[in-house]
C-alpha cells in the first residue's frame, strides 16, 4: 500500500513538473464583475479578487500551475499612466523569473488594447502575455469570463504563443496588441483586428495561429520598463467638422507635450487647425495626425503638407495607441523625424 502511495505521489509530481507556470495578475474590469442578477446588464465591475477568478475557473488547474496575484482593482476606463508603469512593472518581474513560462492579464475591455499596445512596448521578453477579460459580469447567463480565462491560460501556457508579442485573447479569438481594437459596446464580440483580421483561433484551449504581427514589439522594441519612471502628458484630439481650433492652444498653455489629432479621412485637420497644430510645434509640442476612420494608413505629405510644419503621421496605428506611441517616443525624444521612423517601425 505505501509504494502505490508513494508511486502516485512521485507520478503526479512528475505531471506537475512538465505542465508550465502561468502567473495571472488581475487589474480589475467586467470580469471581476458582479451583476444585479443574471438576466440585467446592471452590474458593479472591479470587485472580484483575484481568488474568486481563479476559483471560478478550476479547469485552469490542469492546463498550467496557475498562480493569481491582485495588482489594481479598477474599471479600466479609470486606468492611468501611473497604473501601466506599475502594471508593466509587475509583468516585467514576472516574466523575468526562471520557473515562469507565460503571463495572464484580467483587464477592463474599455481600454485592454491600450494597455496591451503600452505592454507591447515597454516588456522585451519572448513569454507569452496575453490579455483577457469579459463582456458579461460573473453570474450573467452566458457569462464570457470564465472561458475567456481558460482560453487565456491556454493560449500563454501553448508553444507557439512565444515571440508573438502580447497578445489579446477573447471570444474564441487571438488578437495581436499593435492591430486589435474594441468594437462593441455590449457584445461579447467585442474585439475586432480591422485591418489585417485575427492571428489566430482559441478553440476550447487549443490555439491555432494563422498569421503573425511583423511591427516590433516586446523583444524587438528599443523601449524598457525599467529605463521608465513617467509618461509625459499627451492628448488625443478627435477631429469633427467645425472643430474648435482653439481647444488645441489651451492644452499647449496647460504644459501638454503631444498632441495625437484624430482627424477626418487621411488624418486631415481644417485649415485653423493646421495653424494652431503648427504653432503647437513651435511651441516644442509633437504632433502626430491619425485618423478618426479606424482604417488605412495616414500618410506623409497628402492634404497636408506635414514637413512644412513639423508634423508626424501615425500610420495605421489607431489615435489611443499613438497616443502611447507618442508619450514613449517622448521619453526618448522630441527629434521630428526619428519618432516618425518610430511610427513606421513599432
Ligand atoms: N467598463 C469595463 C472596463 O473596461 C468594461 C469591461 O470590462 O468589459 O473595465
């Protein structure tokens, strides 16, 4: 009896010894939520701690040796700049330890994709992390967290997720940071790649990836958390006919270091505006044109002749991501046309 006991105990901690380490640091979000019932779309988000996630979703157990650690707990259209240093630091010493072989995120949906571009950047490791969250607060009908997290826990435990830069993980779908953007209000499809489309499925745990995202990202990027203490101020500008040019020149008088001007078609700004964009540059003030459309690439020198009065163009890169961009390129730079290789290269 005591060598079946013994051979059982030596089996399963041989099992456990091949099965990966997967960390889950949980930031808050609807996943974390907690309804008014299952069958209302009233619901508090941010209140579930980490335990509850992971108890939630025992399964994981299985894939990985799954460890949970709390490092926020806010809604994340209340995230900040303060915040991602303090998450991508914590991602950062992670990844960094031996035994790790991936890294989770549970996030808010509202602004997953900025802080999965912002991780993208700043991270230089070949781990998988991979962003997850949820549409629909625990106890929900259909409630998409629980299998979300699975999926996640897969996806950063799975060989082929290394190399991939962080990746977003919902709905059955894999997502790469740079590409991926929030589609949806309500819908638990509420992730979408526009432009290039998913990099992958996640079926039940088991990935299979189909393309992969060519910018540089995480091992590649020439930005480090560790060389980071603040971001500088930028602000987006969402551009509309009759914009009032004027908000522009108030921003730059409250000390703004950036400025990302979403604007009409190929990232096109009205004629006051082009003027108070430019005297912004002369005021020391990066500006990058985006676009408000969500598709194509924003180029140099269409409508608006960008070398003229120092601005940069953003690519495709959407205006909140090349607001994050824009405020790491900053803490490097403020050389007009290496941050417009940057916005050709990351
Ligand atoms: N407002 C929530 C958040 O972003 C929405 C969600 O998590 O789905 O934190």
């Amino acid at each position: 009896m005591k060598i079946v006991i013994l051979l059982l105990f030596i089996y399963t901690a041989a099992l456990s010894a091949t099965k990966p380490k997967i960390v889950i640091l949980a930031t808050g979000g609807t996943i974390a939520g907690v309804g008014q019932s299952s069958v209302t779309g009233q619901y508090q988000a941010s209140k579930l701690p980490v335990e509850n996630l992971l108890q939630a979703v025992p399964e994981i157990q299985d894939l990985a040796i799954v460890e949970g650690e709390q490092v926020c707990q806010v809604s994340s259209q209340d995230m900040t700049g303060e915040i991602w240093l303090q998450i991508a630091r914590k991602v950062d010493e992670v990844v960094n330890q031996a035994d790790v072989d991936g890294v989770v995120i549970t996030h808010g949906t509202d602004t997953m994709e900025e802080t999965a571009y912002f991780l993208n950047l700043v991270i230089q490791t070949r781990k998988p992390v991979v962003m997850t969250g949820a549409m629909r607060a625990s106890g929900s009908l259909s409630a998409d967290g629980a299998l979300n997290l699975y999926n996640a826990v897969a996806l950063a435990a799975s060989p082929q997720a290394p190399g991939k830069g962080v990746l977003l993980c919902f709905n059955d779908q894999i997502h790469a940071a740079r590409e991926v953007t929030k589609v949806n209000t309500t819908n638990v499809n509420a992730f979408q790649t526009p432009e290039f489309g998913i990099l992958g499925y996640i079926f039940y745990g088991k990935a299979s990836f189909y393309r992969e995202s060519v910018r540089k990202h995480t091992f590649r990027s020439n930005f480090n958390i560790k060389e980071i203490n603040t971001l500088p101020k930028v602000a987006v500008f969402y551009s509309h006919a009759d914009f009032d040019s004027s908000l522009i020149g108030q921003s730059v008088k409250n000390g703004i270091q950036g400025i990302v001007f979403a604007g009409t078609g190929n990232g096109n700004p009205s004629e006051a505006t082009i003027q108070a964009l430019a005297r912004s540059v002369k005021n020391n003030v990066s500006v990058v044109r985006s676009s408000r459309t969500g598709r194509g690439p924003v180029t140099l020198k269409a409508e608006v002749d960008d070398e003229k009065y120092g601005f940069i163009v953003a690519d495709n890169l959407n205006p909140q991501k090349s607001r994050i961009l824009l405020m790491l390129a900053l803490t490097q730079t403020t050389d007009i046309a290496k941050i417009q290789q940057m916005f050709f290269e990351y």
